[in-house]
C-alpha cells in the first residue's frame, strides 16, 4: 500500500480500471464526483471535468493508478 501523508488516498473513485483521487487537484478540496466519467481509450486520461468543487467548480479528478496493478 502507498504511504498517504497527503490524504489523497482517503476518498477514491473508480472508472473501469483506473482510480483518481475524489479531490480537488487546485485545493485538495474533496468533490463531488459524477457517475461516469469518459476516458480517452487505453488511458487514464479524461475527456471532460469529472467532478465538481465548491470553490473552483467543474475540475478533473488527479489519477491514482491502476486497479488492477493492485493497488
């Protein structure tokens, strides 16, 4: 498991195998994160803003890994 001084960790969101942190990448705010988010395929890359902040509004969610590399 990943070392998490930073809380990161503490709130996730998973979109088929890749997992991004369910936070703010501007305030580490946590966010409210949609349902489905589109990915450009073979990437963890996402097409569109994936959640909302109180403060900076629509944002995308920072990547964590891989499921399926265990993490």
């Amino acid at each position: 498991m990943w070392d998490d001084d930073e809380g990161w960790w503490t709130r996730t969101v998973v979109y088929g195998d890749a997992i991004y942190s369910a936070r703010c990448p501007q305030c580490a705010r946590f966010v409210k994160t949609d349902e489905k988010a589109t990915r450009h395929a073979e990437s963890a890359d996402l097409a569109e803003p994936n959640a909302t902040c109180l403060k900076h509004g629509r944002v995308e969610t920072p990547f964590l890994g891989w499921a399926s590399d265990g993490i």
